[in-house]
C-alpha cells in the first residue's frame, strides 16, 4: 500500500508543532519528511556561516523536538524520512566549518532521526567533480563521509540516502553526484555489503532528474530495491523550483516538462511500495496563507493519483 508524504516545512512549526500535523492528516497524508535541514540552513553553509542549533546536546535536542514527536504521534503521522543539513562539506570553507559539519552537524543528526524513529535520511554527496578533477575522487569523499556515518547507522537502524544532484558550471545546470545509476547501485552494494548491514540507499529526486534529463523510468528500474524514498517536485527545467507536480509544460500542447509517465511506469515495474513523498515547500510560501490547507489536500490528492497509476496493471 502506498503512502504519501510531504515536507514538514512551512507546515509545522516549533510554537505548535501538533497543529502543523494535525494540518498535515486533515490534507490528506499520512507520513512527513521532516525537515530538519531547516535548523541550519544551506544558503548560511555556503556563505560559511553556522548558527548555534547543533550546539545542543543530544539530550537538549531531543528535548527541544519532543513536542514535534508528541505532534506527529497525536495525528498518526509518520515520521519516515528527513533529510539532514546540507551540504555536509563546503568547498573553500575555512576547516572548522567543514569540521562542525561532520563531527558535529552529522552525528548529532542521526540521533535526532533514531529519536524519531525515522528509518531514512538524505544526505547530499559532496560536489566537488570540478575541483578534484573527476567524478571518481568526487564519490571518495562521499564515500568516507558515508563510512564515518556507517557506525551510526548500523546501530540505530537507519539507512543513509544519496540523491542524484545537479550542479552549475558556468552558468549552466550539468549532472551532479550521483547521476550514474549503474555506478550508484555498484556503490550501495559494495558498502552494504562491507558493514553487512542496508546502511545505504537512493533517494531519487524528480526535479532534479528533470533538471538534467535523466531517463527516469530507466533510472529508477536500474535502482530496484535501492529506491528507499523519493522526492516529488516540477519544475521548468531550467531552475531547481520544487513545485507542485504537472505545474509546468514544454509545448503549446501542453506537454508536461517532466516525464511523469516514465515516472509511474519506472515505480510500477520495480514493485515500489514505499512513500510518494513530495518536496514542494516553496509552494507554500507562494500561496496566500489562508489557501495552505487547500494548497496541501491538493497536492495530496496529486499523491493519490499517482498511487492509483502505480497500482494500475
């Protein structure tokens, strides 16, 4: 059976976290991706500039989203993915920022989502292709940085999500990391294997792969059983804008921009039984205020559309 989801954010706030999921269940969804890459956000990360949220203990902390927890449980929402602050290394930034990401940021993150009893988080692989001067060193870094949340993950029985990002080279939206899907699955398998445990799997983001044209069917066939969760948006092609799904079109015919056949077609065929969960956000802050409950039922009735073509034989 599959859920849908949507992102905590700009729904469900700290002052009265219960009433953002009790908004949540009444639009229609039954699971959230929390969105604790909020609490440090990252236009700040690239200007190097951190605050002082992870600062807290794990007690505090865990102290501090208890009331979130209470929310979530008192609508029957489920927690089942979050994604933690990003980036977790920031290219030029002076070592101590880079290191409070990964020695404190990092850590202290996959607490918070065992606090939940989240079973995912997404992180982003470092973007750093241009700089080391190949793709290969690029996932390195990845890779270590994947090792050193390993323990972590093994014993609070999460699994680390990579994404396929995009990345700028002048002035123009080129892959980023973790666009091979051959190599992502090769990846995934060969760490898991090594800490015999699922400490890895793939979120696949639709705005992105539409950003750079990646086949998605293909893309998400190719993956299997790696597919942990996913991230539903739309966009023009052009800009990363995290919009509500069939927002856009590529023709007068009104084509859609993104490929949400091969979409369903690539979900169907592997048996996909997780959560359609979506990254629309920004929608609602561009929406007046008073239509946030509607805005929300719509999307989740976009969420129950696309299950229903999943299911469909």
């Amino acid at each position: 059976m599959l859920r849908i989801g949507v992102q905590t954010k700009n729904v469900v706030t700290d002052e009265n976290p219960e009433e953002g999921f009790d908004m949540l269940k009444r639009a229609g969804f039954s699971h959230a991706d929390f969105s604790l890459n909020d609490y440090l956000k990252n236009d700040s990360l690239y200007r190097s500039e951190l605050n002082s949220f992870f600062d807290k203990s794990v007690q505090e902390l865990e102290a501090f989203f208890a009331p979130h927890k209470q929310g979530a449980a008192a609508a029957r929402i489920t927690i089942n993915q979050m994604h933690m602050p990003y980036p977790n290394y920031v290219p030029g930034a002076e070592p101590e920022v880079n290191d409070y990401l990964r020695q404190v940021v990092a850590p202290k993150s996959m607490s918070v989502c065992a606090f939940f009893g989240c079973p995912y988080i997404v992180i982003h692989g470092f973007k750093l292709a241009y700089f080391l001067g190949s793709e290969e060193k690029e996932w390195q870094e990845t890779a270590d940085f994947i090792d050193f949340l390993a323990p972590y993950a093994k014993e609070m029985g999460i699994t680390v999500c990579v994404e396929n990002l995009y990345t700028g080279v002048g002035g123009h939206i080129v892959e980023g990391p973790c666009c091979n899907v051959a190599k992502a699955v090769e990846r995934i398998e060969r760490i898991n294997d090594k800490y015999h445990a699922e400490i890895l799997g793939f979120c696949f983001d639709t705005g992105h792969a539409n950003l750079v044209g990646l086949d998605m069917e293909r893309f998400i066939t190719t993956l299997g059983e790696h597919l942990k969760v996913l991230h539903i948006h739309d966009n023009d092609g052009i800009s990363d804008l995290h919009q509500i799904p069939y927002t856009f079109t590529k023709t007068r015919e009104n084509l859609p921009s993104t490929d949400w056949e091969g979409f369903v077609r690539g979900l169907r065929g592997i048996g996909f039984g997780g959560t359609l969960s979506f990254e629309t956000a920004p929608v609602l802050s561009s929406f007046p205020e008073v239509m946030k409950r509607d805005v929300l039922a719509f999307i989740a009735k976009i969420g129950e559309y696309l299950a229903g073509c999943i299911r469909c034989d």
